[in-house]
C-alpha cells in the first residue's frame, strides 16, 4: 500500500514508473469504448472512496473512470453529506469506517492538515485530489502531456509557469526536481514563491528562476503553463488582483516570445489570464490534457494499490 499525497515524498523512479504504465495503457484503449474494462480488469472488485469538500469537474470525472476501466467501482461523498467537522465525528472514527468499507481513498479538500490526518488513520491507501499546497495527480498528468506531444523527455525542455504562487505550482516546483527539468516561474512580486517553496528550490539546486517579467519568464519556453489566478475561494479584492496580473495575460503578443512550437496547457478552468485566442488556438492542448488525466489516474491506482507492473 502506498499513499500519493506530495509529489515531494514519491521517488523519481516511482513517478517516472507511473508515467511510463499511462503510455502503455492508453495505447492500448484505443479500440475500447469509454466504460470497457482493460484486460486483466486489475483493480476487479475494488473500491475508491471519494470525498469532496471543494467543487470538481475533472478530478470527479477522471477518477471514476479510472477505476471503472481497471475493472473496480467508485463511491463519492461530499463533506456536507457526512458527519465530520466540529460536533461531530472525528476524523479517526470517519477513517475507520472508509476503511471497513473501501479499498481506497481520494480526498479533494481545503484543508492540508486533514489530509495528514486521513493519512496516519486510515489503513487504506490516500491520494490528495487537491488541497491548498499540492495538486499532485494534476501535474503529473501534464508531465504525461508535455512528453506525449513533445515526444521527447521532459528533462530536455523548458517549461514555464505564469501565474499566481499556487497549489499546482508547487507541485510543478515538485516535479522539476524530479524529472530534472528546467522551470522559468513568471509572476508579480507579491506573488512570488512562498519562503517555504523558495528553500525547497534552493535545498534541491535545480534549474529553477522567477522573474517579474513575463516576458523574460517566456524566452524559449517550450510548454507554458497557467492556471485561473481568481481561485474559487480567494478571499481577496478580485479586481485588484486581476490588474496586478495585467501584465502576465498570456495572449498572442506575450507567447511570441516563446519558441515557435511552444505548446499552451491550463488546468481549468480559465479565467482573465489567457485570450480566447491562445486558449483555442493551435498552440493550445488544453482538452487533451484534460483527457489524460484518465490514463495517469489509472496508473496512480495501480501504484497505490501495488498493482503496478
């Protein structure tokens, strides 16, 4: 049984294994309807728990087919629906019952500490959906996608963030020093890495830089990356922060500066900080990196579950 929380805490070869088994696997769906389950059905008779305190679209739709297509079923519950929380029950008690009951837990939450928590009680293995200071099963899909249309490592690229100092930027910090890939981070001063993330980076002494200029952030970028920079639940002055990133709107102008073949990638969904005619246009692969996330969810499965070969 293994967990996959942080990508911080998974070994390379771990993460590199997981890539390479979501190569294999959507290869060999391509003849298969949405709903037929892959020869051996692996994970046959498991079942993922999946809790949501926070709204979900692809995570929702991606696991559920990931376990339907290894041959397991799925069951999602929202925090609002359960007892958990102040009153009522606690999360140790909560955890020995999704334990009794599934094979497998997937949380989506806006709180880190109850992930940890979720962790050190159940006995089951954990995968983080998405919490304030990672989004792990998002990223290493893109790593996936970058290879897959580059058809190169990653390592051999430059990959740029333009965007706010997030959960998913983290975990992209996380797979740099992974994969050992080069990382150009453009973002407004007070919006620059956490002292935290800053120390990881420099601890680790990987190729990464930030830049107030998103111009210079972009230079010979080959992928860039972005992400909303009004999350659902910012506590902020929208309108202010939109003006701040004014300057980083990833539109046709700025992305000139990039290579020519530079790919455009979002984890969805968008807001004011790319055009229409970036995110619909040719350099844009945002649908088909959404759709990978199946194929890298499956491999995460098997990973947890110790399936994986």
């Amino acid at each position: 049984m293994k967990h996959f929380i942080n990508l911080k805490d998974i070994p390379a070869k771990d993460l590199r294994k997981i890539v390479a088994d979501a190569k294999k696997r959507k290869n060999l769906r391509k003849k298969l309807s949405t709903l037929e389950v892959d020869k051996g059905a692996p994970l046959k008779g498991k079942l993922l728990i999946q809790m949501f305190e926070k709204s979900s679209l692809r995570t929702r739709l991606s696991f559920y087919l990931a376990i339907k297509q290894l041959g397991g079923g799925t069951l999602t519950l929202r925090s609002n629906e359960l007892h958990l929380g102040q009153g009522g029950e606690s999360i140790a008690d909560t955890a020995k019952i999704l334990s009794t009951y599934g094979d497998g837990f997937m949380i989506r939450t806006d709180s880190d500490d109850k992930v940890e928590k979720f962790k050190n009680f159940l006995s089951i293995p954990v995968i983080n959906g998405l919490s304030p200071s990672s989004h792990p099963t998002q990223v290493l899909s893109d790593v996936f996608t970058v290879e897959e249309i580059k058809n190169k490592p990653i390592s051999k690229l430059n990959i740029c963030w333009i965007g706010d100092s997030n959960n998913v930027l983290n975990s992209l910090v996380a797979a740099s020093v992974k994969f050992s890939f080069k990382l150009s981070i453009g973002c407004p001063k007070n919006f620059e890495p956490s002292k935290e993330l800053r120390k990881y980076i420099k601890k680790n002494n990987k190729k990464i830089f930030i830049f107030n200029d998103a111009k210079k952030a972009v230079k010979n970028a080959d992928v860039i990356f972005s992400d909303k920079v009004i999350s659902l639940n910012d506590k902020v002055n929208k309108k202010k922060k939109i003006n701040q990133f004014k300057k980083f709107k990833i539109d046709k102008k700025l992305i000139s500066y990039a290579k020519k073949d530079c790919i455009f990638l979002h984890c969805l969904p968008r807001g004011s900080e790319v055009s229409d005619e970036v995110f619909l246009g040719k350099q844009s692969y945002v649908w088909q990196q959404a759709l990978n996330r199946v194929h890298v969810q499956k491999s995460i499965l098997l990973y947890c579950f110790g399936k994986l070969r």
